[in-house]
C-alpha cells in the first residue's frame, strides 16, 4: 500500500490500530520556532526523531534538550531521538526556525523508561558494493543495543550509497510467526531523494512465483507493508532515503525470510550477513 505525499497537519499517517499495519504507529510533525506538539499514542511506545531541525522533549517530568542536528536535509548529519514510554505524553518543542520530526511506534504493553539517542550512539552498518547495484549505509537508531530497554520497536534510516541501485535485496519478508525460519514484523517506510525531484521504485510480491505489484515513490511517500517480498529501487543518479519503522509481533528481534528464488544472492553480496546480523 502506498501513500501519496500530503499535508498530514501533523496528525498520524498510520494511526493507531491501522487496518494493514495494526503493530505499527507514524507520524511526521511540522513546528516552527517555539512550537510544542503534544504526542500521546495509547498503547504504543514511540521513538521521536527529527529528520531535519532541534527539538526538545518533555516527558514524564524529564526534558531531553537539543535533539538533532541536521539542518538541510537527511542527508546532513547523524540522526538523533528519545524514546518514550508506552501510552506517555510527550511535548515536542522546536528550538530551530524549523524542524520536521517523525513519531514512530509499536504496539505493545511492556512499560520502559524514555532516554535519550544521541549521534554517538548510532549503530551504523554498511554493506553491498557498486558492481552489485546493492551498496548502502543503515544508520541504527533503536537497533540491537537497545534490547532490553525497548519492546517490539526497531527504528532505522536506510541510505542508498551512490547514484541510483537496489535496496531490500535479496528480496525477503517477515509476515508470519514461524521461527526460527521468521518473524512477523509489520514495517513502514517514509521515503526522501536527493535531489528532491528523485524517485523510485517499491515493489511488492506477495507470493513466490506469481506476479507482484510496483508503486512509483517520490519524495514524501510512505510505503506500508504489511506482507511479502519487497525489495525497492533509484533511478540512476539520485540517492534514495528511507525512515523505516519495524514493530515485531511476539518479539522484538527481526527474523526475514529470504525468496528462496534469490536466496543464493546472500553469498553475492558483501556485508549483507553482518546487515541480517543487525536487526536480530
């Protein structure tokens, strides 16, 4: 399912028990200098990143000042964010002339402490190469360090490196509960490109050997999956982003399955076991 870019008015994209991605809470908020938001999503425990802009957040009496660094774009710098209790309020406050912030979420009723992710504690991993059209950077922002003070939520931001090429390949999925061959992790993307005028290809193939589907994504599309294969590509001379929210089931370590049609192009890429390493 794809969704067009739109002034959303800072209300959710993919709201709490969505119909496609019930596992999965999102939201991007827009603020001008001293803005406050307030996000309170009951049920669900939420990571606040800023994708451009510094905020501050306030919850449960504790403020966590100058969240983010990136001015221009994604692009510019290391991400950063707070994570927020399940069901908590939260108060968003812009400190720069601007800032656009996702809200990402997962369901769950496991209760954790908020706290702070600053650009040192990203967990980055690069992978792939040029002569496999496959090379790209993952910036971990609630990844595997977190096990333990998180429940069920994996937040990332995915970059392709270079101009134009293939993401999410090997083609793999992760809609069912059967481990320890996979687990079901409903996931949402929000994609950017640079230039801005880039674009891309989202495909989706719900069944080994049959016909898929193929969205054409711009700048600002949101891509909910909800199950199958879904590998996406760039147009050639263009640098694709995505924010990519995973909020597992029954666990909240990732276990895909990879198409066993292309399964043999795990050992053609290198760095691609220690990316799978990753989100488990």
């Amino acid at each position: 399912m794809h969704i067009a870019p739109y002034d959303n008015q800072n209300q959710p994209i993919i709201d709490a028990g969505h119909s496609h991605v019930p596992l999965v809470y999102f939201n991007i908020v827009k603020l001008t200098k001293g803005e406050t938001f307030a996000s309170q999503v009951a049920g669900y425990e939420t990571c606040i990143v800023p994708a451009t802009g510094t905020i501050s957040v306030t919850t449960g009496g504790e403020t966590f000042a100058r969240i983010g660094t990136r001015r221009a774009n994604v692009w510019d710098g290391a991400p950063e964010g707070v994570y927020i209790t399940t069901g908590a309020r939260a108060e968003i406050t812009c400190d720069s002339e601007a800032a656009e912030v996702f809200v990402a979420g997962a369901l769950t009723d496991e209760v954790f402490p908020p706290f702070a992710i600053r650009a040192a504690d990203i967990d980055p991993v690069q992978y792939g190469s040029d002569d496999t059209k496959t090379h790209r950077k993952i910036k971990h922002i609630l990844g595997t360090k977190y096990h333990g003070r998180v429940s069920r939520l994996l937040v990332s931001e995915l970059y392709t490196v270079g101009a134009g090429g293939w993401s999410g390949f090997p083609s793999h999925k992760h809609d069912t509960n059967r481990l320890p061959l996979e687990t079901r992790h409903d996931e949402v993307y929000n994609f950017r490109f640079n230039p801005p005028h880039g674009s891309g290809l989202q495909m989706l193939q719900r069944e080994d050997g049959t016909s898929g589907d193929a969205y054409h994504i711009v700048d600002g599309s949101t891509m909910v999956i909800d199950k199958g294969y879904h590998p996406c590509c760039v147009l050639p001379g263009y640098e694709m982003y995505y924010f990519t929210i995973l909020a597992g089931e029954t666990q909240r370590s990732l276990v895909q399955f990879f198409q066993p049609s292309h399964a043999d192009q795990i050992e053609t890429i290198p760095g691609i076991k220690d990316m799978i390493a990753k989100f488990k």
